[in-house]
C-alpha cells in the first residue's frame, strides 16, 4: 500500500501548492482512507487564504487535522469524502466522511470518520459539514409550526439552513440576497427568495448568514416585535458595526449566535450523532443544487486564488481526485 500522498498547502497568504506528504501506516483502530472528493469551504476557506484569520481566533479556528498554523504555512480543510482502503474488520471499502484537508489520502483513527449512507451518492457528501452547521443552527433556533422566517445570505451555510426550514409545516421560509440568480437555487431548495428591498418582514426568526454589516442591519429591520436572529456568519478580522438604535430596544429583538463547534445544548448529542444526521439528510437530491463547480485537485493552488478574489462565483466547489488517490 502507497505511503505517500498529495496535500494541498498554503504557503503564505494568498499562494498555495501541492506537497508530497508522508503516510504513515494505520495502527490498530486506524482507518486508511483514499480521497474521493473534497468540497471547499468557501466562506472560511478564503477568508484562511488571503490570511484574514485574526490573531485571537488561531487556535479556535484549527481544523481537527489541520497541520501547521496559521496565517501559514497551514494545510486547511474539512470536507473530505473517501474510500477506506485499509482498516478494523467492516471497514474496508466503505465510503466516509472525514473532517479532513485536502489531500489524496490520510490515515485517522476509525472515531473521526462516519459512514456515507448508501443512499448518498459520494460526490454529494461533501456537504456533510456544512448540513451539520445547518442542524446546529436549527437545533439552536428552534423554530416553530407555522413560523416566518427569513434566511439573509445564500451561501452553502444559508441555502442549507432554508432547505431544511423549508420541510417544517407551514413555514413562511423565504431565503434573502443581493444576487437575483440565487432565485434559482432557492425554487431548487423549494423556498421562496427576495432581493432585501422587497423581502417579507413581520418574521418570528431571521438566520443571517451574508457575513455582511449590511446584511445583518437588514436582519433585524424584517423581524416582528420580540423576534430572533440567529447569527451564523463568520466575521474573520473584521469588525461588523450592529445597529442597536431605532427599533431595537422598543421591538424587544435578540440576537443569538450559533457556532457549530459546540452541539447545541439544547439537544443531547454527540458530535458523532449530529455528523450522521447530517450525512442521512444528504439523501435528500435537491441538495445537488449547491455544488455549483468542480476541479481536478491540482488544480487547487489555482481555484483558491481565483475563488478568494471573487473569479469563481458560485456556492459548493468540489475538488475531484484521481482515481488511483495519487
């Protein structure tokens, strides 16, 4: 078995490269893993490659395989899906999910990767991480029959969010952005969709997720009196200015953060637990409608740049590996 792989590493803000790594052969509850796909973050990502992660947030922002520091040389990511290649008994062939960089193939103890259900195509598990996001968010939220609720910011987090607000019984769920194409995925997602100017107030919740000042402001003006927005964005080194004057105080509104680093303690569930919720939810196809590009993966250093200085629009990018994994 190959004990050399491929990684994707940034070398220094704003330059990425692709380095020969070691493999060191799986111990007793190791899995071996080769890549299959990997899906790029989009949000954190490029806010990770043009070096924008602040000083105070180094160490809560690693990601549990992360290697290096940051800003960099850091090798980053967490959407990983493969193949086991070698592994405990049941383990071998079986396609899973790991929170892992992108990197042709890894060795990580049997605990940190989740089975795909057989339901859930490969290429679609990408979104695994982001879904669970989405999960906490509702788990935090706790929406009600019948609520109205706006979603500001169509990104992966925002879109997944909706499609799931969307499945509760007469829910007014109607997703909110600048881009007018977005209209698209949200008929995709079964939502309704707005531009902010003409977006439905009166809303019991708002979940924003633009990472956007504007965006925010807009947020609270669209909930009704003793509303909620729960705040999903991540704001990097940037210091977001939040309108608490006007209304705020006379409409008795809140806002609530959610972070996916710790499971709601309004559910008891482990992480493990939220991960497969997460990944059975991915049987659902209109989650399709979110994986908006693709790549080779050596073509990563590449699509990063381009990403981060805004040449590929667009939500989910998925990075396709080799066959082999080399």
């Amino acid at each position: 078995m190959e004990r050399e792989a491929r990684a994707f590493w940034l070398r220094s803000p704003g330059a990425g490269e692709i380095r020969t790594v070691a493999v060191p052969p799986p111990c007793d509850g190791d899995v071996q893993v080769r890549a299959l796909y990997s899906g790029v973050s989009r949000g954190t990502e490029t806010l990770v490659f043009r070096g924008g992660v602040p000083g105070s947030q180094h160490e809560v922002m690693r990601a549990p395989f992360q290697e290096g520091g940051f800003p960099a040389p850091v090798k980053y990511g967490y959407l990983s899906v493969g193949v086991v290649e070698e592994g405990p008994p049941g383990w071998p062939g079986r396609t899973v999910f790991c929170l892992y960089p992108h990197q042709t193939r890894y060795v990580v103890p049997v605990g940190a990767v989740t089975p795909v259900p057989p339901e859930v195509p490969a290429a679609r598990a990408i979104l695994a991480g982001t879904v669970e996001t989405a999960v906490n968010a509702l788990w935090d939220a706790a929406p009600l029959v019948g609520d109205r609720i706006a979603v500001v910011g169509a990104g992966m987090v925002g879109c997944c969010v909706a499609r799931l607000l969307g499945r509760i019984p007469g829910a007014r769920v109607q997703i909110v952005d600048v881009d007018p194409a977005r209209a698209d995925v949200a008929r995709a997602l079964g939502v309704g969709f707005a531009t902010p100017d003409v977006a439905d107030g009166e809303c019991d919740l708002v979940v924003h997720a633009s990472a956007t000042e504007a965006g925010l402001a807009r947020s609270l003006e669209l909930l009704a009196p003793e509303g909620t927005v729960i705040e999903l964005s991540w704001y990097g080194d940037r210091r977001p200015a939040v309108p608490l004057g006007e209304a705020f105080h006379s409409r008795r509104l809140s806002i609530r953060a959610s972070q996916v680093g710790t499971v709601s303690p309004a559910r008891r569930r482990t992480y493990a637990e939220r991960m497969a919720l997460a990944l059975r939810l991915l049987a659902d196809p209109a989650y399709d409608a979110l994986i908006t590009s693709e790549s080779p993966f050596d073509e990563l250093p590449e699509v990063l740049a381009r990403m981060t200085s805004g040449g590929i629009p667009g939500l989910c990018h998925r990075v396709v590996y080799h066959p082999a994994g080399g």
